[in-house]
C-alpha cells in the first residue's frame, strides 16, 4: 500500500509513534510517505520505501497566523495525487485531521477517493482538544474520518464522554520494537554517568506542566535519602528552570543531570534502573514502555491510560497524582533489594513484550484494509 502519514515531527510521543509506525510498514514493502513541517526526529533514513515531504507555510505580512492547515491539505493533495497514495494516516487530531478532511474533500472535486484514518494520542483530546475553541472542530474530523484509533482504553472512553463521537473508536495501543531493547547492546557507557554503588534514575519527557517535573525532582530527593543515586532528566520544555531551581533548592543539583532532548534513548535506558513518570495525566506512556523494554522498572500515577501499560506490583508500581511519598517508598523498595529489582526488571521486558511492534503494526494493516470498505458504504 502507498501511505501518506501526517504527523508532529518533534520530540513528542505521537511523533515517534508515528515515524516508527511508517519505518515498520516500509520494512513490509509499504511506501510511506511522511508529510510534515520538519523531517521527524527518528526518521534518520530516507530509503526506496521512505519519503519526506516538507510543508512550508510561506511568511506573509498580513498574516498574524501563519495557515499551516492550509498549506497541509494543499500539500496532501499534492503529495496524494503525485504519489497516488491509498490511505491517509494522521496522527494528532488537531489540525491534522482537519487538514485531511479538506484535502479529501478537494480530492473528491477531482474524483479521487481516499480513506483516513485518525489515530487519537492524548493531548489533542485531553488538554487541547476539548477547549471550547476547538472543540466543534475536532468533533467534525473526528466523524469525518474514515477510521478512527486510539492509543489506549482510557483514551478511547475520555474521548466518548468529552465528545459527540458517532464513529467507532478502534483501541490500538502503541507499541515497540523489541530489537532495538535486545540484550547484547553492550555500548552503555554507565560509568560516565556514576559511580559502581549508585543507582541511575531517568525521567524522559517534554517538561510541560502535565508531567509534573516537580514531583520528580521530590520523589528523587526522598530516594536518594535513602540510596545512593543520581537522576537523569532527559527532555526539554517549559518546566525545566522550574525543576532545575528545585534540585538547587533540596540541595542535590549536583546528583541530577539535565540532559535536554537527546537522541540517544536506548543508551540512557539501557543503564537505567529506575523510571519515573508521575504525570498529571497520560493517555498512554509511551516514555514509560520505552523503559519497560530496557527492564527498566517504572514508578508512575494511575491516572489516564498508564495502567493499561505498567502492571501495579508487576513491572513497577501507580500511586494517585502527586503521592510523592508513596512514589518515593515504592522506588526504595524496588532498588534496596537486588533480588527484588532483578524480578522487577525482568516483569517490565515482559509486560512491554505484548506490545510488540510487529503485532500492532498488523492491526493498522488491518485497519487500512477495512477503511476502504468504511469509504464504500
Ligand atoms: O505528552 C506528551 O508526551 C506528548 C504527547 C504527544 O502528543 O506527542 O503524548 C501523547 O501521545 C503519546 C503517544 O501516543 C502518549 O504516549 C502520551 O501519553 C500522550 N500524552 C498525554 O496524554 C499527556
């Protein structure tokens, strides 16, 4: 199939998925074509199966607003057209969806029709999404679209309280590939980041106020009390001064590292042991299944969609929103036993197993194939 996939390309969880969604489906011999405002972060290969297509929005002085929306659906047509793509695949309602839903329409003005699926990630319903300004607009290219997904059972059941949805949502979780966590990747270079006793504890996120980087920064401080440790804040975003003030403030600014945005995911998570995620709230976690597939155990809140991926007493452990306390004592627990990390460990590879890439990526296939006949009828 030929694959048009619209997406953010930055470091957000929706853009990965999206980017190694379309390298797992080239691999298959689909052709993928990515249409986006910059070439995605993960997608470091332009192959024979692999296309980037770049929407500039031309500066223009009467705008206040630059037109993105329509830039994309003029370049979707475009791309669509040229390439004869099959199927539309965005990512992120918002405008994604939208876009796509006015690219299709102009398609059908030429007699071409094609199906789009929507895949719905979080914030585009959760926190965006639902604001009074954008809510008539993403309930459109919600019932407009062909097929509809969700990452997770929450999200599918937040988005059919908070809308009038009168499609189908279709829940596909998302997903990893396990070959890039495999056990002989040896290039882990732990002695750089501490010494031989102490533990390493990773937060990876964008640092918005959704992730609570505050809490963090209070759990390490509760652990690090008790165990030698140092904490890895991996990301960038508007709450990074806050959570940097913080450790300065506790007096440990010289045991937690900010590493900004990285590239290099799988080295920091291969000598990981611990992972927080103490998020407001979380569609799906993808930073979290990361980790698990690392055998990196995770303390997370069990808000959103984080219980469909870390198992309570399994691969880590959820406590309510800001139980910093309780967060603190279940990282202590998992790290003062080396038996007891070692089974934590090997639980978290287990339960990111069943979210195996090659699994999920049959279930779009699926997909794709009924969003013709959902077109048809
Ligand atoms: O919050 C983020 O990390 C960014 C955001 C995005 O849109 O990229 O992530 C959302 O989608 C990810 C991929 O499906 C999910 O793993 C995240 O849980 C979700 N974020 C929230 O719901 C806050």
């Amino acid at each position: 199939m030929k694959i048009a996939i619209v997406c953010y390309p930055t470091f957000g969880g929706s853009g990965v998925v999206a980017t190694e969604l379309g390298l797992a489906l080239a691999k298959k011999g689909h052709e993928i074509h990515f249409i986006t405002y910059k070439q995605p972060v993960r997608l470091a290969l332009l192959t024979k199966n692999v296309h980037f297509h770049e929407v500039n929005v031309p500066e223009y002085p009467l705008f206040q607003y630059q037109p993105y929306e329509l830039a994309l659906s003029s370049k979707l047509l475009t791309v669509i057209k040229q390439h004869k793509i099959d199927i539309l695949h965005v990512h992120y309602a918002i405008p994604h969806a939208y876009a796509g839903y006015m690219a299709k329409k102009m398609l059908k003005e030429e007699g071409i029709e094609i199906p789009m699926v929507t895949t719905l990630h979080g914030t585009d319903i959760t926190l965006v999404g639902s604001h009074p300004l954008y809510k008539p607009a993403v309930t459109f290219s919600i019932n407009k679209s062909d097929v509809v997904t969700a990452v997770s059972e929450n999200l599918k059941q937040h988005t059919l309280e908070l809308f009038q949805v009168k499609k189908t949502i279709e829940v596909i979780p998302n997903f990893i590939d396990l070959q890039k966590a495999h056990p002989e990747f040896t290039d882990c270079q732990r002695s750089q980041m501490a010494e031989d006793h102490e533990k390493i504890i990773t937060h990876i996120s964008n640092f918005r106020k959704v992730k609570r980087v505050g809490d963090v920064i209070k759990i390490f401080y509760k652990i690090q009390e008790k165990i030698p440790a140092r904490m890895l804040m991996v990301g960038d975003g508007p709450e990074r001064e806050i959570a940097e003030k913080l450790s300065r403030r506790l007096g440990i600014e010289d045991r937690v590292m900010f590493l900004g945005n990285s590239n290099e995911i799988e080295k920091i998570l291969c000598f990981s042991d611990l992972f927080l995620l103490p998020s407001e709230t979380e569609s799906f976690g993808l930073s979290a299944l990361e980790a698990m597939a690392f055998g990196v155990p995770i303390i997370s809140t069990n808000t959103g969609g984080l219980p469909e991926v870390n198992q309570d007493g399994v691969s880590g452990f959820l406590s309510d929103v800001a139980n910093i306390q309780q967060m603190a004592e279940n990282g202590i627990y998992i790290l003062s036993d080396p038996h007891i990390h070692k089974s934590f460990k090997a639980n978290a590879k287990n339960v990111a197993a069943k979210f195996n890439i090659h699994e999920i990526v049959k279930k779009y296939e699926a997909v794709y194939e009924s969003s013709f006949s959902n077109l048809l009828t």
